[in-house]
C-alpha cells in the first residue's frame, strides 16, 4: 500500500506513524516529535516547574522512543503512552538520581535523640519552611523573579516582559537562585522544586 511512500506525514493517525516509526522511519519519528513535544513540555514543567529540566526530561524520552522504536509495544493511546512516560521518567529521576537518598539523609537533621516517632509530614513542613526562607534572603530581584517563575508558574518570556528584563537576565538569574538555594540547603534542586509551597 502507498502509506510508505505517502510524504504529507501530517495527515497520519498516530497508529500510522507507530507502524511507520517501528520500521525506523525519522520522517515519522520527526511528526511524532512536533506533534507531541510542546504538550509533553508543558505537562512536564507543571509537574517540575522547572524549564530547563522540563526540556532535558522531554528530550530523553523522544530520544529512548527513537532507541525502542522497533519494539514498541503500545496497549494505549501513543498519547497516553507519553505522557505517562514523561511522568515515569519524573518519578524515575527522584528515584534513582540520588534525590530520595538526599532527601533521607537531610530529614536526619530533624531527629533527636529519641525522637524517631515523630511524624514526616511535621519534618516536611520545616523543610519547607527552610527552603521559603533561603528563597526570602535571596538578593530581592533575583527572588522576585524566582518566585514569579516557581510560584506563578510565569515563562521565562512573561517575566522578562513585566519585569522590562530580557529573557536571558531572567534564565541567569533563575538558574543562580537554584545553584544558591541547593548549596544553602545542601539539597538537589529537583527535591527543592518539588517542596516549594504554591
């Protein structure tokens, strides 16, 4: 049948570009990829609240569809499939990239001496109390914009323009907020993103 020659990708159902893409088809895998990246990065950065890692999580799980193509073997929607993949590669990172043990370690600090009883969530709000108040002793544009972008969930884009600041002031001070807040905290910036209150 023509469906291997057809050249307007676009008009492709998913199911057409799944086959297509098994067969190591880039033309497939490059529709799959602009029909699906936008939303997957907008469901990431809700759940990271974070460009940058948004973006990185993002990109690996197109670049391990690419890798798996040939065995993929979809019970879903190829929608459903991704995004439940993109969440799976969030829960994946806290996992196993050290953050879990991090976070462990770091609720050591709360226990005293016999003291083993008391309940995590009370541990988790003073963690929570320790990361607002870094964020409060931050420089006051670099927090304002910090909190405009973690908070109000604002893009880089929006900040620049209420802020009259260009888009790369606004990446650069984000990022040093984050590279000051985890040597304060002595935690990742993953799990301080993730205990940041709305």
């Amino acid at each position: 049948m023509a469906l291997g020659i057809m050249k307007d990708y676009g008009s492709y159902t998913d199911q057409q570009l799944v086959t297509l893409l098994k067969d190591r088809d880039d033309s497939a895998f490059t529709e799959i990829y602009e029909r699906y990246w936008s939303v997957l990065y907008i469901h990431a950065r809700r759940l990271l609240h974070d460009d940058d890692l948004a973006q990185d999580t993002v990109h690996d799980v197109f670049a391990t569809l690419w890798k798996k193509a040939a065995d993929l073997q979809l019970t879903t929607s190829l929608n459903s499939y991704l995004y439940r993949t993109v969440k799976n590669a969030i829960l994946n990172d806290i996992r196993h990239e050290r953050v879990a043990a991090n976070y462990l370690a770091d609720l050591k600090r709360f226990y005293q001496e016999g003291a083993t009883s008391t309940d995590e969530l009370v541990h988790l709000k003073e963690l929570q109390a320790l990361i607002e108040q870094e964020i409060q002793n931050l420089p006051e544009e670099m927090r304002k914009v910090f909190e405009m972008s973690r908070k109000r969930h604002l893009s880089n884009a929006e900040i620049a323009l209420e802020l009259n600041k260009s888009e790369l002031t606004v990446k650069n001070q984000i990022k040093r907020a984050k590279d000051i807040l985890r040597d304060r905290l002595d935690l990742p910036s993953l799990l301080i993103l993730l205990l940041l209150k709305p």
